[in-house]
C-alpha cells in the first residue's frame, strides 16, 4: 500500500480578487508562502515523482515541492484547470450569472462533460505514473475544479483550499486518508501580507 497526495496550488491575485484566472498566471506572494509551508509538511513523507499541470500556478507550486523532496518533476496537460475561454480575465462579480451552473457552456471553453471526460483520462494518466513510481509515493499538483472531479461523491468540499492536501491510499480500493487539509497553514494569516483573502 502506497499513497498519492493530491494538491491545489498556492494562491494567486486571481484567487484573491475573484478573477477568472488566464493559464500564465503566477502564485502571489502568499501563494508562494503557502507553496513553502507545504513542502516543508510534505519533504519527508516519501514522495518519489511529482505531476503536475502545465498553468504556472501549479508549476510553481510544484517546483518548490520539488525542491523539498529533490525528486523527479512531470508536466501533464491533462491535469490542467477547466476552460472558461472567453470569460478568462473577467472578475466574477460582472459576470452576471453562474458559470459552474451545470448546462452553462462557456464560449470558446470547455463544457461541464467535456471538462469530466478530460478530468478521467487525468486520472487514468495518475494511475499509469501512481503503478510505476515502485520506491514512493506520487504527488500531484492541481486545480481546484479537477480535485472536485476527481473526488466525485457525496463527502465532497465544495470548496478545495488553496494549497489542500488530500491523501489516497493506493492501489484498489482506494481509500481517502485525508481530505482537503491547509494544517500547515496554520498561523499564515498572522503574518502581513500583500493581497486580501484567498478565494
């Protein structure tokens, strides 16, 4: 039995300023606080690859846990957040109705089935490095909407933190260790900060 440590990026001004986010969006500096105080939890729990999405929020998040840990770094797509296409850069506030509504199509994005069908192949891709990552553990770094699909169930966050750690146990029947946790960002927000609030 082995574990696979799923995690949302650090936080971004997009997250904080409620901005649907473009892909070349960096972490904020809180972000990259958040980024730290998870290596720092994760450096010494085994992890022997890390996956992650190609959008620069979760690279970074990646690349400091790589430097944590000094263990091997892939980028795959298909882990990437829902396309929104044209409503990208828009502030949710002049949005004027829900974007996450179930049959709402975003122009020029991806649709909610869409969306899954790519989130299953994700998942098949995590399983495939998951069985030949044999000396550890494997961590993958995502998105908030992607963690939801790939969680599917009635016990799920609406909401996943930025910088959340869930723990799987692997392989079948997976089993959820830990879900959603920002323990290690205990104590953060005592500290100054440029932007507002995470979102």
């Amino acid at each position: 039995m082995s574990r696979l440590f799923l995690i949302r990026h650090g936080e971004t001004e997009g997250n904080a300023l409620r901005v649907v986010q473009h892909p070349h969006i960096p972490l904020s500096p809180r972000g990259i606080a958040q980024a730290e105080r998870l290596a720092r939890r994760l450096a010494r729990e085994g992890i022997a690859q890390i996956v992650s999405s190609d959008y620069a929020r979760a690279m970074m998040t990646a690349e400091h846990l790589q430097r944590a840990t000094r263990v091997p770094l892939a980028i795959e797509p298909l882990l990437r957040e829902r396309n929104f296409g044209d409503l990208r850069g828009t502030p949710y506030a002049e949005l004027g109705f829900d974007m996450f509504a179930l049959e709402y199509a975003p122009p020029n994005g991806e649709t909610w089935p869409m969306f899954h069908e790519r989130v299953d192949r994700a998942w098949e891709r995590v399983q495939e490095l998951a069985a030949s990552t044999t000396s550890g553990s494997l961590a993958v770094v995502t998105h908030g909407l992607v963690c939801r699909s790939l969680a599917a169930g009635d016990a799920v966050p609406e909401r996943w933190e930025n910088t959340s750690l869930t723990i799987v146990d692997w392989p079948a029947p997976w089993r959820v260790r830990l879900l959603n946790s920002v323990a290690h960002l205990d104590g953060l927000d005592a500290a100054p900060r440029a932007d507002s609030g995470a979102a």
